[in-house]
C-alpha cells in the first residue's frame, strides 16, 4: 500500500456506516475533505447516530495501512455536539450462565450492555458538548479530551455541570478484556447532596450518611 500514490478532495452526503462495533447506525448528513497518501485533512464533517448529533473537523493518519494492512487508524479531531449520548454506544455482550441441577446442567445466555471502545483507532478527541446523556445522568457544558488507543480511553481535563455544581472527571477506561476497568478521579464541587445521592451511585456506596443530609458538596474521589 505505500506504493500507492494518492491527493486531492472529496464530499460526500446521505452516507450511513456499520460497523459491529457500533450499535446503531452512523449517518453522515454532509463530509468534506483534502487527501494525499499519508494523511487525511477532514474539514468538516456533520454526524448523527441515535440521540447523538456532532460536528467534527481534524485529520487522519495512516488511512491506507489501516484499509489494506489492518493498522491502527490515527488522527486528531475537534468535536463540537450539542447532545452527545453514550447510550449510543452501548453494545450487548454475552454473558454465559450455567444452571446446575440434580438430574443435567442448563447453560442459558444472557445480554448486558457496555461500551466498547474500537480496537482500530488510535487517536485524540478535544471536544464541547451542551448535553452529555449516560444512563440515567445528564451533564451539561461539558469540555475536555479523550485519548483513545488499544481499547482505552484516557479522560483530560474533563469539566461539566451537574447536580447544581460542578463536576472534574480525569482517568481512565479500558475495554480491552471482557470485563471493563476503569481509574477515574472525580473532583466535586458544590454539587447539590440530596440529588447527588439520588443520581450517583458511587456516593450511595462510599457515603450512606449522605441521604441524611443536606447541603452544597466539595470532595474528590
């Protein structure tokens, strides 16, 4: 592939991709963009896929060993959304479960959903959001960067609103074996407590207390 000798521009419109890593279908209303044969200059591209709406602009490296040689697919992006939901990115995984008794075993199967991150990319993300939807949580004016690569993601500077306060979220996530790990570091500040325990399970494990209470939170976790 790196005898391959390419430049120039291209657009496209209505376009839809599938991948099985991506549960639901990624449109792609409107791209533009300028390439040669080691890398591509994305101008603009506007997305949507389920609930999630984004406009990304950034590049592309190694495009051609990641079509023709199974390469991870490099690149830096900028992404402006105004409601990004990480529901949309949720694949069901199989789970085995065997059931024994006196007379035979019975295996049955069952689906719990997860996040998995794309083994192919290798790239970082800079991005804004008006709404962040994950579960059942929603998280307003949020800003940061994602580097993702082998199957992880590493959270930066991550800031949002939530709860009446504000939230600082760095770490990060790795899908790469069949359960997830995650090493996350939360910053809470002024973050109302009634609904924070309402909303976060982690504080209803690590601080029952707080159901009692009233009042602003700072802390960091």
């Amino acid at each position: 592939y790196q005898n391959v000798k390419s430049n120039g521009k291209a657009s496209i419109t209505n376009f839809k991709y599938v991948s099985p890593e991506i549960p639901n279908d990624v449109n792609i209303a409107k791209a533009s963009l300028n390439f040669n044969t080691t890398k591509v200059a994305l101008e603009e591209m506007q997305i949507k896929s389920g609930q999630t709406d984004a406009n990304i602009s950034g590049s592309l490296e190694n495009l051609m060993g990641y079509l023709f040689s199974d390469q991870d697919l490099k690149g830096r992006f900028n992404v402006q959304s105004n409601t990004f939901s990480l529901n949309d990115f949720m694949v069901a995984s199989a789970e085995a479960k065997t059931e024994t008794t006196q007379e035979n075993k019975v295996s049955s199967t069952s689906k719990e959903e997860a996040i998995k991150i794309p083994s192919f990319l290798d790239a970082r993300l800079d991005f804004t959001a008006n709404k962040v939807l994950y579960d059942d949580l929603t998280l307003t004016n949020v800003k940061g960067a994602v580097i993702i690569k082998d199957e992880t993601a590493k959270l930066e500077n991550v800031t949002s609103n939530i709860f009446g306060g504000n939230i600082g979220i760095s770490g990060n996530v790795s899908t790469k074996n069949t359960t997830p790990t995650f090493d996350m570091n939360l910053g809470l500040k002024s973050i109302d407590i009634v609904q924070s325990f309402n909303g976060l399970e982690i504080i209803q494990t690590m601080a029952p207390l707080a159901k009692a209470l009233q009042g602003d939170l700072n802390t960091t976790i």
